[in-house]
C-alpha cells in the first residue's frame, strides 16, 4: 500500500477489476450503498468488471440476473465462479467424458457439464473424482457416496474450503467444514479450487483475458490473500467483514495494495501513505511507530485532520513496519479516525 503514489484514479491503471460480490456489491442480497452506480460508472469509463466468487451454488445467469436487479452492469459471462474454477481443474486431469460424482448445485452440476464431464451421484457409478460445493440441500446420502468414491480412489476436490458464509441469522457453516466429512471419513485432503488458492484467479484471467487485474475484496484471508498469490495487485473495501483494527495488524501475505471505503474510491484520484517526518503520511495524517520498552513491543501514533481512510493508509503503512504490534497498541489512533468518521 506504500509502494508509490497512484496517479490519478485507480481504475485508469487496470484493465479489468476482478470483484468479490459479497460485502462489496451486497450484502445479504442488497446492495451495498453506492457500489451499483460506481459500478455503472467504471463501466461506462470502459473498466472491464468480472465478478469473481467462491459461491458454487447459482450459476453465472442466476449472479448475473440479480446484480442486473440491484442496479449493477453484468452478463452471465461476466461472473466466475468456483464451480468453474473446479471444473476446469476437473477437465485438466481427467480425461473427456470422465465420471465426476458432484456434491452441490445447480450451478456445480453446470460447470461440469460445460467441460466435457459427467456428473453422476452414487459412487457406484465408479467417478475418477469426487467435487463438493456448498448447497443447502446437500445431505449425508451424498456425503456418504461421496466418501465411497473417495475410499476407492477417485480424486477429491472442493470449490472452496470457506469455513463458514453469512446467514440471516449469523455465520453458518461453509464448505470448508463440509469438505471435513469426507476428509475425515478418508483422510483425503481435498484439492481446492476458490479463493485464496490460485485456481480461480486463473479461470478470471481467462475468461476475462486481463493483462493487468486489479483484484477487490472485502476479506483478508480469501480476497487479499488469494491476490498475493499469484502476484496480482488488490483493493481493500471497508464495506464488508474487515475492520480497520484487522487491517492495522495484518501480516504481509493479508496487506492490500489500496485501501478505500467502497467501490467509489476506484474512481477517485488516489492518494497513497508516503515516508515523511520519521513515519508517513497521507493527506493530512501523519503515523509514526515507535519500539515501546515498556512492553516489549511497538506504539503507534496518529495526528492530522481530513478524510478517516486517508489517515488509516498513514496508520497501516506505519503499523506494517512494526514487530510485535498488538491491536491495542492500535486503539487510541484508531480511536482519533472514528472521531474523524471511520467506522470501526
């Protein structure tokens, strides 16, 4: 995030934008305010948007139909999602026509079909792999014929291994707990394709053919993470599950090139956290950390006015150079950005 300044908006220097949906366009199936007009905007400033999820449930037609619905720009082949991703793993080391026994829905079913593969559901029907991904009508039958098929061989790959996704009522749990059924039936680690692995950054890639992507999350750990991986610069929307006080004591592999409140940022001139007075500044914030004996860890301190984000690109650029930083030595900073409007 300090490596230099952007020169003017962020959208002018990327071809294509790979967006996370959830807690980046929606949230709990409305949209996040503002993003469906900065959305049509970066479009309209010829901005390719693809829409990259680890959801295997619908298919590319159904995301499309409803981002469509909350105002946002988007064909089905415009979304990529983990189904393909694993489908294209699947159709890479297997021959055509192989059997794949499918755990999940509609659109993982779909996926499969669409690269030459055979979706079947009992083990009987002897599949070269097993593929699981989350649907809520997923029960032990097909847990158990998958956990047959895995015994006697077949491959086990999973669309993603989200320990838990969003509910009305809370976080419920995900594939990845799912994919612990037959894991610990087998003792099979299952191969994963979603985020932050790099198999469906590499289904963005080509099926958008971006040159130069600029991956945006709301999520550390799949989001950000998954865009270390392959060397990809990313965004980091505060509309979703991380918070400023995660942001500040993230570890290399979780910081994002850019920071911004939402989506509006990609189009607004950038200002990025830059050496000065002994720690950095951005805009009218300036962040220092210093080695604290007393506790055999780091202080930070925060000064300046102006715009919250701003001052947390300060505050994250001087954090990052600490060892030992804890999230309290954060709290009395971040206290000052709340007062100037952040959102903790």
């Amino acid at each position: 995030m300090t490596h230099e300044t952007a020169a003017g908006p962020l959208h002018g220097r990327y071809d294509v934008a790979l967006l996370d949906l959830d807690g980046v366009v929606y949230i709990g199936g409305k949209a996040v305010p503002g993003a469906p007009e900065a959305l049509r905007a970066l479009a309209a400033d010829g901005m390719r948007l693809a829409y990259v999820t680890n959801n295997a449930y619908r298919t590319p037609a159904a995301v499309a139909a409803l981002l469509n619905h909350l105002g946002a720009p988007a064909r089905a082949s415009d979304v990529v999602t983990s189904a393909q991703a694993a489908a294209r793993l699947l159709a890479d080391k297997l021959p055509a026509g192989a059997k794949v026994l499918v755990i999940g829905g509609t659109g993982l079913r779909l996926a499969i079909r669409e690269r030459g593969l055979v979706p079947v559901s009992v083990a009987t029907e002897r599949p070269q792999a097993v593929v699981e991904g989350y649907a809520p009508g997923v029960n032990y039958d097909a847990l158990a014929e998958g956990g047959l098929a895995v015994a006697a061989g077949a491959m086990f790959v999973g669309t993603n291994a989200d320990s838990t996704l969003p509910g009305p009522r809370g976080r419920q749990p995900g594939n990845g707990s799912m994919l612990r059924v037959i894991r610990h039936a087998t003792g099979a680690e299952p191969v994963i394709a979603g985020k932050p692995e790099p198999p469906l950054h590499r289904e963005s890639v080509l099926r958008t053919g971006a040159r130069h992507p600029l991956v945006v999350g709301d999520r550390l750990d799949t989001d950000i993470e998954g865009a270390h991986r392959v060397g990809a610069d990313s965004l980091l929307v505060l509309t979703g599950v991380t918070r400023p006080a995660d942001l500040v004591v993230a570890p290399p592999e979780h910081r994002p090139t850019y920071v911004t409140a939402g989506l509006q940022g990609l189009l607004e001139p950038y200002r990025a956290a830059e050496p000065a007075d002994g720690g950095f500044r951005c805009a009218g914030w300036v962040a220092t950390a210093a080695a604290n004996a007393a506790t055999a860890g780091s202080a930070l301190s925060l000064e300046g006015t102006g715009d919250p984000v701003a001052g947390l690109r300060a505050l994250c650029a001087a954090a990052w150079t600490a060892d030992h930083l804890t999230q309290e030595a954060a709290r009395e900073p971040l206290s000052r950005l709340a007062e100037a409007g952040l959102k903790l």
